[in-house]
C-alpha cells in the first residue's frame, strides 16, 4: 500500500496522503544539479595555464658566404665508337683465306706503313686511305694511283721519285719495306723478251733475278678511315675466315656519350663547356664536343623533343663501358658569395631586399640577387650586411 499509513488495530483502517514527497525529490535533484556545475567550473578555474609549452619555430635565418651554382643534369648514355672491318682479298693460287700471322693484338695501334698479319701466307700491309686501292700496278704505269703510291712509300723514308709512273726506284721502295716487314714483294709471271739473233742470253731472268718483275699487287695492302685506330677484335692464327674474310675489326672512333637536352637545358652546354660526368662511382671531367640540330621526340624510345648533346671519352678511361647510363651535370663556376635562403629575400615595388635582426629591432637592406638554386640565393656584398648576421625569413 503506498502513500498510507497503517492504523493500529481497533480503530478503523483509512489512507493518508504524502503529497510533499514529490516537491521534496525535485528540490534535492536541482540540489545536486547544482553542486555538480559549481563543483566542475571551480576545477576548471583552478587548473590554470598548461604546463606544456609550444615549440617555438625559427623565423631567421643566418648570412652566409658560399657558392651559389645553377645546375642542369641530364641523363645520357655511353655509345660505342665507330669500327671498320679490316678484310683480306682472294688472289690467284690461293685456295682458302687462313690468318697464318696476326702482327696486332687487340688494344693495338694501327697506322700506315705497318704490317698488320698476314693472310695465307701473304702480307697485308697497311696504307694511307688517299692511296686509290683498284688494280695491280707494273713497271711503266701511271696515273694518281701511282702519285699517291710514291707519296706514301716517302712518308715512310724510302727514296722514290715524285713521278706518276711506277719506276725501279718504286721496286726498290716495295722490296725493302716487304723486307722490313718479313716478306718478298711480289712479282709478275715474266713473259718471253723479244731477242735478235746473235744475242748471249736469250732467256729472260727469273722471276726473283730480274729486279723489273716486282709489282704493286694491291689485295695485299689495307686502308684504315683517318689513318690510324685501335684494334677492337682481331681473329686467331690458323683461323679460316669466312666469305667477308674480315681479319681484324679496327676501332676508328673514340667512345662517346650522347645524352637528350630539351630547348631550354640546352643553352646550359655549348661546344667546349665543361661537363661532369657521373656512372655509379665514376667520374669524368670532360667538354662538350657536339650539339646537334633540333630533333623531334619518339615517345615509344622514350625521347623527348630536343637537341642530342655530345661529349668525348678519352681513350683508356675506365668505368664507362658502353651501353652504361650515365648522369651528365653542366653549371659555370661560382665564386663565393653572400648568400640568404630564398625565403628569406623579400621584395617591394620590385626592389630585393632583406630585414636584418640586430639589437632586436629589424632593419631593412636592399639587396642584389645575382642567381639563385637549391633554395638559396647568391646576393651581392652590400654595406651593412655580412656572414653570421641574421635575416628573417617570411
């Protein structure tokens, strides 16, 4: 039974209503309403400032004094340099090309007036490139072939004469550089001499009795293009040659890099500017030797449009193997300069200039800017600001 009280017994059984209870519950839940919110907002007030301190980010910045350089890089590779095959010529009497004798190796030099092997037993000697190479060449002929022939057979020391008709004086020049070389100089199948009766020796001398009989047999001479180059292969004695009866592949160029430069990055490497090149640990120091006219790109080789920059690898130099990728950086030297962070560098009505911190009041420097990379900036020497001074950035 709520809200009733019960009456002893004897007298009879009646409710009495507590209507004061509910004012009563609603006064102690606004009580505790209360106390709860003065409670919190007290805490709060005594907390005070927080202990932890935000930390605090530069805003200047130190002058210093260094080299500022604008740097273009591109990214080439090494191209191997040109080669020429040295080949060997079928000639009467010979059934098959065999290198009998090789007098190069690979890394050799060739120049004109050496022996360079032999083939089946016969010379191949070397010969400047301006001498025409197309038929044998006899006693009594003439022409440029023969000019050009006694110009190079002096350069080589032998006393011939300045005459376009092969003479005795040019047998005797082949016979001793044939000798010089290890070999006898070729010779012509004599023919019958006209004799008239009563003469005493109606035989003709030998082959190798008549001075006369020497010839120019031009299969046993090579040429190189330029004159000289290094032996890049060269096959094995008692090798059988093939059908193009290649000796010798002889390395007429030197290797070179080749790198792509669009418009703009190619103003940074005119012919003769210096260059560093990069691959892996390798470095070269090197000048740009070619810059060659606008090329279109090829996007399936992955070109871009522009111009192909060219730079010499000196013979000898190592870790530049072709193929190779390399990195290609051109920049002119710096000297030393003052120098601030960009950020730094502030600017108005299209003046530079820079506030200097001293004493704690800022001051304003006009300043020069003279280049700029790498998020620095290469100012000119002003009065009134030098290295260790303090700027403030933006």
């Amino acid at each position: 039974m709520h809200d009733s009280e019960v009456i002893p017994a004897g007298r009879a059984m009646r409710r009495v209503p507590r209507w004061w209870l509910i004012p009563a519950l609603l006064v102690m839940v606004l009580a505790g309403l209360g106390a709860a919110y003065w409670t919190g907002a007290s805490s709060v007030a005594s907390a005070g400032p927080s202990s932890s301190t935000p930390a605090v980010i530069p805003v200047s910045a130190t002058v210093e004094r260094r080299a500022v350089i604008k740097q273009v890089v591109l990214s080439g590779k090494v191209v191997a340099g040109a080669q020429h095959a040295i080949k060997a010529s079928s000639t009467e009497g010979i059934d098959r090309l065999v290198l009998t004798a090789a007098a190069k190796t690979v890394g050799s030099v060739v120049v004109p007036g050496e022996l360079l092997a032999a083939v089946s037993g016969r010379p191949l000697l070397v010969l400047p490139s301006g001498v025409p190479l197309y038929r044998d060449i006899e006693l009594g002929d003439s022409g440029p072939d023969v000019a050009a022939l006694h110009g190079a057979l002096a350069g080589f020391g032998y006393a011939v004469s300045s005459a376009d008709t092969f003479e005795t004086g040019t047998q005797r020049a082949l016979i001793d550089w044939y000798k010089a070389a290890g070999y006898e100089a070729p010779t012509s199948t004599p023919s019958p001499k006209a004799t008239k009766p009563g003469d005493v020796d109606s035989h003709p001398l030998s082959t190798k009795q008549a001075p006369d009989a020497v010839v120019f047999r031009w299969k046993e001479f090579v040429q190189v293009p330029g004159d000289t180059g290094t032996i890049a292969a060269m096959a094995g004695n008692g090798s059988v040659l093939g059908e193009d009866g290649i000796v010798a592949q002889v390395k007429i160029a030197d290797d070179s890099i080749v790198a792509r430069a669009d418009v703009v990055q190619s103003e940074s490497f005119p012919v003769g500017g210096a260059v560093t090149v990069r691959a892996g640990s390798a470095v070269l120091e090197t000048k740009v030797g070619l810059v060659s006219h606008f090329l279109e790109g090829d996007q399936s080789k992955n070109e871009i449009p522009g111009k192909d920059i060219t730079f010499a690898v000196p013979p000898g130099t190592q870790g530049f193997a072709a193929d190779q990728s390399v990195t290609v950086t051109a920049g002119s030297a710096a000297a030393e300069s003052l120098a601030v962070p960009l950020i730094a560098v502030r600017q108005e009505e299209g003046v530079p200039y820079v506030l200097l911190e001293k004493n704690g009041e800022p001051r304003r420097v006009n300043v020069k800017v003279m280049a700029q990379a790498d998020g620095w900036a290469a100012i000119a020497d002003v009065d009134g600001l030098a290295p260790g001074d303090e700027v403030k950035l933006q």
